[in-house]
C-alpha cells in the first residue's frame, strides 16, 4: 500500500508512539485523522502534521466509550471519504505491588489497552471490509511477551493485544477479506512520557529502562508495516528477549526481575501514591519525547544489546545451575 493519499486514524495521537506515527504518516502525504482525549494536544499536533504536508483533522475522543469511537470512525470518513489505516495506539500503564493497586486503577487499564483496541477494531474493520483492502494496526509491547512484575495490568492488556491481532486476522481469511491486514508492534523501552503520566503505587519513581529507544523507529516501523504488512514485529533491543522467553522461561524472569527493580524504579527518588493519567488527561499540548534521551538504532547497537543480552542471560542461567 502506497501511503500518499491514504487516510489513517492514529489513537493515542496527543503524545509519544501515536503522535510520532501521527506526524510521520502526514510527512508522506496522508490525511490522519487524529484521537486522544487531550483537544488542546491534538490541535497542535494537526498544525503539526499540515507543516509537514498532510491533512489532519483532530477528533477528541476516549477509546473506552466504544460509541464514541464509533463517530470518530464516521468523522474519519465523512471527512476523507475512506479509511484505509487504523492504528491503535492509545495507552495508559500503573507501577505498584499487586494487592495495593486499586481496583478501579486496574480495571481503567484494561478498558483503555485492551477494550479501547476492541472498539477500534469494531469501529474500523467495516470500512476496511466494504472497501476489500486496509490495515489494522495494534501497538502491543514486549511486555506483552516477557511480563515484569508491579505492571501486571498493563502486561495482561498488550499479551491479549497479540492474542486479538490473532484471532481478528484468522476471522478475516475464513471470511475471504484477504486485503484487510491486522498486524501487531512489538516496541521495547520507548522514550515518551508514558512513565511520567503512570499511575504509581511503589513508592518509588518509575523512569524507562534501558536501553531506551526513540518513538521515530516505532513509527517507521509502523509505516513500513503498512506498505507491506507482516503478522508482527518488534522495534528495540526486545528483539533477543521474544525467542528467550520460550525457549528459557525461568532465565527470562529472571532478568526482567532484576531489571526492574534496578532500572525500572528508582532506588534514590520516592514517588507519591497517585493516579497519574488514569482517569483524567494531563493537562499541556503534549509531546513525543519523555526526556529520556532514546537513541536511534544502529547496527552497532544492536549487536551490543545482544551481546549485553546474552551476557545476562547466561550469568542467569549459570546461577540457577549452581
């Protein structure tokens, strides 16, 4: 699929993944239709998206309210008379220990994550279908594969993300709709502000984990995803730990344990127990970026993230033999 003159719904579209996908599709020539609960944010982002030579339209929406999704999908198009993409990137997290999170900060998680995904999918798949072609993006996570501990909602959410993405694409070839395309991103640590806007019942501060990579090589990927779609893929050094996690399950946790509790959460910042943007957006016009210096990705790096990988994993599993 050519992506000049195509038109793209982006979820989540007022800061990091969703946003960065948002201003790269406009750069090659698409019209995107832009969804997040944050108008302030998502005006700035449609200016941004015109600069770089794509239409844009801002449509404030909250993913959990499925009717409201639904008009978004008519807005998209009345507006551009098709919709050819739909990316669902919209997403919250919460830090804390398992019987502290509050009942109604789980359940906001998994009615933004997962339930936000489903009426995404409702709300575009028949477009896509009448039209016979179009491409259905979720953007899960690695932690949808390897699970870390104090993040249960939000691994549970992007596990049955690639599970939805499964189901949705085997529905669709019985059904004969071999030009609708449901694929599934896997990225690792991304540096946007989803860890400054988390709900936090740890105590202590939750910052990215290395190594932290910018949200451009989500949004590239997501685009070259689009132009020839693929079943799934994973954008970061999260690549070595997919095939680890089934291969060696305890080694795995093992790491992403002690990850965490390094890396993950700060050992000298506290953090007060709150909500974070849970049930209300942050106020501001948003923004791609965290503030946690993410690199681009190199081959160079790559290997060095392997290397660094596997390292870990044998000192893991060296440790479990003794």
């Amino acid at each position: 699929m050519r992506i000049k003159g195509r038109v793209a719904v982006v979820t989540g579209a007022s800061s990091g993944i969703g946003r960065a996908t948002a201003l790269a599709f406009a750069k090659k020539g698409a019209a995107v239709v832009l969804a997040a609960r944050r108008e302030e944010a998502l005006e700035e982002v449609a200016g941004q998206c015109r600069a770089r030579g794509g239409q844009a339209l801002a449509v404030p929406t909250d993913v959990t309210d499925d009717e409201g999704v639904e008009e978004l999908a008519r807005r998209a198009a009345a507006e551009f008379g098709r919709i050819d993409v739909w990316i669902n990137s919209a997403a919250v997290t919460a830090f804390g220990p398992f019987r502290e999170m509050p009942l109604a900060d789980f359940r906001r998680v998994v009615d933004v994550n997962l339930m936000g995904y489903v009426h995404g999918a409702r709300a575009a798949l028949p477009y896509l279908r009448e039209q016979g072609e179009g491409v259905v993006v979720n953007v899960s996570s690695i932690a949808g594969v390897v699970a870390q501990p104090y993040t249960h909602a939000y691994g549970m959410t992007k596990s049955a993300i690639r599970m939805l993405s499964t189901s949705l694409r085997q529905e669709l070839r019985l059904e004969g709709a071999d030009g609708v395309h449901v694929c599934s991103v896997l990225p690792a640590t991304i540096d946007t502000p989803l860890f400054q806007h988390a709900a936090n019942y740890t105590g202590r501060k939750a910052q990215a984990m290395p190594p932290v990579y910018i949200p451009e090589s989500v949004a590239r990927a997501i685009v070259n995803l689009v132009r020839v779609p693929r079943r799934e893929i994973v954008v970061g050094p999260g690549r070595g730990l997919v095939p680890l996690a089934k291969t060696a399950p305890g080694v795995t946790e093992r790491i992403m344990r002690a990850q965490v509790d390094r890396f993950h959460l700060s050992r000298t910042e506290t953090a007060p127990a709150d909500s974070g943007n849970l049930h209300r957006p942050m106020p501001g016009t948003g923004s791609v970026h965290g503030g946690w210096h993410g690199r681009r990705r190199t081959a160079v790096r790559r290997v060095a993230a392997a290397v660094a990988l596997g390292a870990v994993a044998a000192a893991c599993l060296g440790r479990s033999r003794r």
